[in-house]
C-alpha cells in the first residue's frame, strides 16, 4: 500500500506541477477523443470482423478473393 | 462492389498522407532524447546546473513533439482493418506479433520511464533521473525497430509459409523475420536518420538564440553536443545507407532502377549525381532518360554489388527481359503467377469436393509458382514498374540533403569549437533553415522506400490492388481530408507551442 501511495503521489504531484504540460495533456484528451470515439466508430470498423462472423469464413472469403478471375 | 483504380488511388493517398504525416513527429523523438541523455549525462558528471537547465528545456520541446505526436500511428491500424483488410489476413500473425511487441514495450517503457524524466527531477536520485532517460532513449527507438521488422518483411518477406487452406502467411522462423537483413539496414538507416534531424533541430534553433544575441552560453553548448552527435550519426547514416542499397539490389532491383533512372541495364553502371529526367521518355522507347546528368562513373555497380564492374540491371532488362543476364522477363512472371493463382483455385475447389489427389497435385503446382503469385494479379508487365520520376527525385533529394547535412555538422562544430560560430552569420542562418530540409529528406526517404515498393504491399506476392478492401471509394476520400485536416490542425499547434517556448527560453518555466 505504500509504494501503491508513493507511486500515486509521485505522478498526482507530477502533473500538478505541470506548467506546459497541462495544456499538451488537454491536446492529448481532444486527440484521442477525436481518433477513438469519433474516426474509429464512425469510420473504421474492421472490414473482416464486421462482415463475418467466424474465421472459417474470413479464410473463405479471402480465398474467393485471392481466386477470383482478374 | 468492385475495386476501383480510384478505390486504389484513394487508399493509396490516405495510408501516405497518415504516414507522412506520422514521421513528422518520430524521428525527432528518436534522436532528441539521445541528445537529452547526452546533455543530463554531461549534467550528472559534471554537477553544472547549466547543463541542468539546457536538458530541461530540450526535454520540455520533446515532450511537445512527443504528445502532439502521441498516437498518430494508430490511425495507420485503424486503416489496415479497414481498408487494408485483405492485406492485414494475408500478412497474419507476422505483422501483428512486431506490433504488438512494439505496443506494450512502448506502454511500458514510455509511460514509465517517460514519467520519471519529467517528474522524477527532485523525486528520484540524479543516477535513478538518468538511467530514466537513456531508457526512454532506448525505448522509443526498440519501438521503432519493431514497426521497422514489419516493414522490412513486406520488402522483403522471409521465415513464413503460406497457408493454403486458410488464405494466411503463418509465421516458421521468427528469427529469420526478426534478423531479415532488409529489417536490419531500414532500422539502422531509419533511426540514424532520427538522429541527424534532431541534431538539425537543435543546432538551428540555437542559431535561433545566437542571431538574437541571446542565451548564448546556452546556445553554444547544444550546438557542440548537436553537431557531434550529427557528425558522427551522419557517419552512420552513411554506411547504414550503402548497406540499404545493397539490400535493395539483392531484393528489390526493380525499385533500386527506378531510384537511379537506369533504363537500360549495364556494367559498370554509374550513379546520378545530379540529374534531371527527360519526360517524354516512356518505356521501351530509345528516347534519352535524361535531358542533363552529372554521373559518378562505376558508382552504381559498387553501391548495389560492392564490385565496380557488376551488372546492374535495368527497368527494361527485369520487364522483357534479358537472357545474357539470366533475367527472367515479368510478362513470364505472370504467367508462373497466373498458374500459382490457378492452382490455388483448383485446390480450394478439390478440397471442398473433397478430391484428396487432385487438391495434392494442385498444391504441388502452387508451391512450385508460389514466389511468383503476386505477378498473377498484374494486369500488364508494365503494371511491376514503380513510378520513376517519384523515385529518382526523392532519393536524389534525400542523398543530397544528406550530404548537405554532414558538411553544416563539421562547419557549425568547426567554428563553434574555435569560440566564432556567433560571429559566422551565414552559418548560423544556413543551420536554421535546415531544420525544414531536414524534414524534408525524412519525408523523401520515405517515399524512396514506400512509392518505390510499388506495386506491391508485399514484395512480389501481393500488389496494392489485391490488398485494399472492398469498400467505397468515397468513404475513404471523406476520411482522407478528415485526416488532412485533424493532422494539419495538429502540426499547426506543435509549431504554434514550439516556438512560443523556444520564445520563452531555457531561463523560463518547463
């Protein structure tokens, strides 16, 4: 419990301190506000996961991919 | 939905804009907290609180460049399961296991060590403080080798055996994968270049403070720990570029022609020093490649094959092909691929009727045309020639840049050695503006190895075309200038930061 407090002190009194840092860390919250609830939801689910359920058909699919008439 | 030229194109756009974008930020991680290290290093022996002070403030434009930076890559992952989807099964666990690693060692290592070095000043002991830095050093730069180890395999991909049943390339040796010499020269060329742009950086923003005849003391001693560092990673720079060339002789010939411009193959092949390509020239035509060159006779040969009178052949030579040479002509190699392809087909279907022999005799054929496969997806021979104009320009700027780079270390340290270099006006505008250049050549280095490699995601097994997902060409291009903009919204803030600290100073609050 004491290096759990120790450790706990250490990085509450190190952000407190902060003087340029706590605006990078207020840039750092937009950004991955902005890249995981917004772009990855919205624009980027996973293609393979989305459209097919078990890798049996992942491997189906690719392999219709990798055969299929140019 | 079909896979569209302009699907290509868009998918194509949107992963080099994500990347390009990407290595603004990391290779001045990697070099300035080398330097860092450097300065607390001379700090800790020392007792100099001035050396104190400078580490901080170079600590304080890292960690700027560090957040802003700070997940940029991820987007490059978002855009494998998405529009890369075919790409990311068919490379496996090979790319996903370098990744991973790369994840949690940069978990662990950055978000500990990285913690000690900005909080840790009057909390943990000087040594303890150190050994923090050189291990966030370390660590950024193991994080590195690991994406490196991915790229390397899709240049040149080794210890793996694809799997015909589930469509995937599995993973047989992975010290050959981790050890792949293409891997090996990418890392140490890729992070030396980190160090020579975070030398650039650091002796021209105190050119900055010595033409405003303020903090000069300061000034001079990054310069001298800048320059050192600069001269002697340029060095390096320089020999882990040769090996780079060599490795791309061996297994990419076709990139390393369209890098140097060389048509027509020959011995004693020279390299371009400066030279500017005739336009109309297309291929097999006998129109000259250039419409003025300056050429380093037997260059060429020595840098690809370490022999002055080795043949070096040329984009005509690897596309129809050249028997003296024993070079096999790529419209051959479509046919071996065609047949690869065709044979995997069979088995697929022998398979599902549940034709044991047939399936075994169709994976013969497959394994026999196997290293060909990706030349079945071309539509023409001409379709394996990567953009020359693209590749010559960006390696010719990079090696010049570089050059440029290696003089500016020996002038600034010179003069900065002798006590003048305050007085040397010229010198210490030409090392301010090449903080710009320096990044410029990161960005053509990049394009050399990525726009060279075309058309293949993965060197002869696997072209662009064949990787992309089937998705919407529009719903990529919408995602390309989200990018466009939340990236360049990102640097404009770094740059904004940046030079209102560099304005604050040493003496200021960090």
């Amino acid at each position: 419990m004491h290096l759990i407090q120790k450790i706990y002190f250490f990085y509450y009194e190190g952000f407190k301190s902060m003087q340029v840092g706590k605006k990078l860390w207020v840039l750092i919250g937009i950004k991955l506000f902005i890249l995981f609830a917004v772009i990855k939801w919205i624009y980027f689910p996973n293609y393979l996961e989305t459209h097919f359920q078990t890798d049996e058909e992942r491997s189906h699919y690719m392999l219709n991919q990798l055969t299929k008439e140019n | 939905m079909e896979h569209t030229d302009l699907l290509i194109d868009w998918s194509r756009a949107q992963f080099a804009l994500t990347a390009l974008y990407h290595w603004l930020f990391v290779p001045l991680t990697l070099g300035l907290t080398f330097i860092i290290a450097i300065m607390e290093t001379i700090y800790v022996r020392t007792g100099d609180i001035w050396w104190k002070k400078t580490t901080q403030f170079w600590m304080t434009l890292l960690a700027i460049n560090f957040a802003i930076g700070l997940a940029t890559g991820i987007i490059m992952e978002f855009e494998f399961g998405t529009n890369w989807s075919n790409y990311s099964w068919i490379v496996g666990d090979i790319f996903g296991a370098p990744l991973a690693i790369e994840g949690l060692m940069a978990f662990f290592m950055e978000s500990t060590f990285f913690a000690v070095m900005f909080f840790g000043w009057d909390k943990v002991s000087k040594k303890m403080h150190l050994l923090s830095t050189w291990l966030v050093a370390i660590g950024s730069n193991l994080s590195a080798l690991w994406i490196l180890i991915a790229n390397g395999w899709m240049q040149h991909p080794v210890g793996m055996h694809f799997n015909p049943d589930t469509a995937r390339n599995e993973m047989e040796n992975f010290t050959e994968v981790i050890f792949n010499p293409n891997a090996v020269s990418k890392f140490l060329h890729t992070v030396s270049s980190g160090y020579v742009l975070a030398s650039l950086f650091v002796i021209g923003i105190s050119a900055w403070y010595l033409l405003k005849k303020r903090d000069i003391m300061f000034a001079k001693r990054s310069m001298i720990v800048a320059a050192s560092f600069g001269l002697i990673t340029s060095l390096f720079l320089l020999n882990s570029g040769d090996e780079s060339a060599f490795q791309v002789a061996q297994q990419q010939p076709m990139k390393l022609a369209a890098m140097e411009g060389l048509y027509q193959g020959e011995s004693r092949a020279g390299i371009i020093a400066i030279g500017l390509l005739n336009n109309e020239k297309t291929l097999g035509d006998d129109k000259d490649v250039f419409d003025f060159k300056l050429e380093i006779p037997n260059a060429l040969s020595f840098l690809g094959y370490h022999s002055l009178s080795a043949f070096v052949p040329g984009i005509e030579d690897m596309l129809y092909g050249n028997e003296e040479q024993h070079i096999m002509s790529v419209k051959d190699k479509i046919i071996l691929g065609k047949k690869a392809v065709s044979a995997l087909k069979d088995y697929k279907e022998a398979k599902r009727e549940g034709n044991q022999e047939k399936a075994q005799q169709a994976l013969k054929t497959f394994e026999k045309n196997q290293s060909y496969m990706g030349y079945g997806y071309l539509k023409k021979p001409e379709d394996a020639v990567p953009n020359v104009a693209l590749s010559f320009y960006s390696f010719h700027t990079m090696v010049g840049l570089g050059t440029w780079f290696l003089i500016l270390f020996i002038i600034v340290l010179y003069f900065a050695m002798i006590n003048e270099i305050e007085h040397k006006k010229w010198v210490l505008f030409a090392a301010l503006f090449s903080i710009p250049l320096g990044y410029v050549a990161q960005e053509a280095g990049w394009i050399v190895a990525e726009a060279g490699r075309q058309p293949w995601a993965i060197q002869d097994l696997l072209p662009v075309g064949m990787a992309v997902s089937n998705v919407a060409s529009t719903s990529v291009m919408i995602t390309f200038w989200l990018f466009a903009i939340l990236f360049t919204g990102l640097l404009i803030a770094e740059i904004k930061i940046m030079l209102k600290q560099i304005k604050i100073g040493p003496e200021g609050e960090h």
